[in-house]
C-alpha cells in the first residue's frame, strides 16, 4: 500500500483537536500492546496514522446513520476509529479473538469512544443488534462474496455496506456479482491510488 501522507494529514488537519488528541492516543495505545497482542502488520509500524488512522477515517463521510458494525474489528479498524470521528455515532465492534477485544475496550476507556465490543462470532453477534446498524463496514477480513455473505442480513433490509479494497478491487466484484445481485459504489481511496472503497448500496440476494 503506497500510502498518499499528504492526503492523510490533510484528514487529520480538519479534525477537532480533542478528536485528534484521541487519535494519537489510539496510536500510542497500538504501538504500546503491539508487541504482546501483535495486533497489525509489524511491517505497517512506521506509518500507523497513514496505513491504519487515515485509511479508516475516509470512510466516515462515506455514509450516515446513528448505528455502525464493524466486522472483525481486529485493532479497531475501521470501527474504533470510525467511533472516535464520529461521536454521536454508536459503533459495534465485532471480534472473536479476545486478546483484540481486550485491547478495544481499553482503548475505547481511555478515549470514550461511543463503541460496543461483541467478544464472538459474527454470525451469532449480528442477530443479537438491536436497534439494527445502518452501515456495517469490515477492512481486511475476507472478498467482497464473503463479506455480501456476513452483512447479508444488513444489507438485504436497507444498511449501506462500506469495504475498503486494495488492488484486487476489480476482481472481488466480478466474483461477488457471479454469487449476489447487488448495487455498488466504487469509490478511489484518498489514501492509496490502487484501492477503492465498494459501497454497497443495495443487495437483492444470491444470483439465480
């Protein structure tokens, strides 16, 4: 991922202070349980804000609604950060590995972020929201016929779907439309030039 640093600042700069002070908090929080929890690319270290913070934080205007699900959280990525931009914003983070979810909650205490951590599965977290998220949104947890599969029950009654996507973009959407009927937005990341961001806008079912 060729990280566009400009276009990541320029994110941050038009942030409130005290969000931006919570960021910094979550970077130092990552940085401080990496090496027990291993929670992120060792390799992505040396830029947290750009390939983690800023890439997260585009989505936040990509969509609306009062209620969000990440699924498979991991770090918080997109979810914890999402939480933290968008205060009145509920976020529900969706981890099976409790190692992940230890972490979440302790930075969701030190920031306030307004997040849920489901220690589980997503399949036995997803029927348990009540009220049901607007935007379900997941960054490097599987292909977009995977994801259609996990969201399905968001999407088919009106959530909008937010999937980060790297190079590959062109070709999980081909895949995804020979298993799903669905409307799509591709959106070019503002942070990378070869990723985009599919929203999902709507989801009629599995192809016949």
């Amino acid at each position: 991922m060729a990280t566009d640093r400009n276009a990541a600042e320029s994110l941050f700069a038009a942030l409130p202070p005290e969000t931006r002070s919570k960021l910094d908090r979550y970077e130092t929080e990552l940085r401080r349980w990496q090496s027990v929890k291993n929670l992120v690319g060792p390799g992505t270290l040396g830029d947290i804000r750009g390939r983690h913070v800023a890439d997260a934080l585009q989505l936040a205007s990509l969509a609306d609604g009062e209620v969000w699900a990440d699924l498979g959280t991991g770090a918080g990525l997109p979810g914890l950060i999402l939480a933290i931009a968008r205060p009145n914003t509920t976020v529900h983070l969706i981890e099976s590995d409790g190692r992940k979810c230890a972490f979440l909650r302790h930075v969701a205490r030190v920031t306030g972020a307004p997040v849920t951590v489901w220690d589980g599965r997503i399949e036995a977290v997803l029927p348990r929201l009540d009220p049901r998220p607007a935007v379900v949104t997941a960054r490097a947890l599987a292909g977009l016929d995977v994801l259609l599969g996990y969201a399905e029950q968001l999407l088919m009654t009106g959530a909008v779907g937010l999937f980060p996507k790297g190079r590959d973009h062109a070709a999980e959407l081909t895949r995804a439309a020979e298993s799903w009927r669905f409307d799509a937005d591709v959106i070019p990341s503002r942070i990378d030039p070869d990723s985009r961001i599919i929203r999902v806008r709507r989801l009629d079912g599995r192809a016949e």
